[in-house]
C-alpha cells in the first residue's frame, strides 16, 4: 500500500467515524431529547479518587464483588451449538447424498 493510499485511507476512515458519531449524537437528541456528553478519563490520580469520592457519595459500589460464574449458560451456549451442528450437517445431507 503506497503512502498516498494509507493517507486517503485514514482520512476516509476518520470522516467515516466523524459521520457516525454526529448521527449518533443526532439519533440520541432526536429520540430522548438530550444530548450526550461525552465521558473524559481522568489524567491524574486527583482526578481519579475525586471520581470515585463522588460515587461513592452517590451510593455506587465502585468496586462491586465478583459474581460466582453460573454453569448454565455454558450449558445452555453448548446446546445450542450442538443442535446448529446437527441441524448444519443435516441439511448437507439431504443436499447433497
């Protein structure tokens, strides 16, 4: 890929996500009737704990437990599967033999 190329190729994808972003914003506006405020990251660790301060002074668990892992969802994703793969070579079957 020549120099040129990578150039028109980044700022078609840039104005591609400008494109997104404004209709997004649009859509939201349109429908809930706000706009959104986009979040900043904190730079500074100041910034950081005043942000967790703050939720916590809001009632929110910044630092929730973690929830036990339950068995059957990777049950029910498995199945699921199975009758995908049974229900796939199926079909081939009768296609094809």
């Amino acid at each position: 890929m020549s120099v040129m190329t990578r150039r028109l190729y980044l700022r078609t994808q840039s104005l591609c996500l400008h494109i997104l972003e404004f209709l997004s914003q649009f859509l939201i506006h349109i429908l809930f009737g706000f706009t959104h405020v986009p979040f900043r990251e904190p730079e500074t660790i100041e910034e950081d704990l005043a942000l967790v301060a703050q939720a916590m002074e809001m009632g929110i668990d910044p630092f929730p437990p973690k929830r036990e892992k339950k068995r059957w969802g990777r049950m029910a994703l498995g199945s699921f599967m199975i009758v995908l793969m049974v229900s796939w070579t199926s079909q081939f079957l009768m296609r094809f033999l």
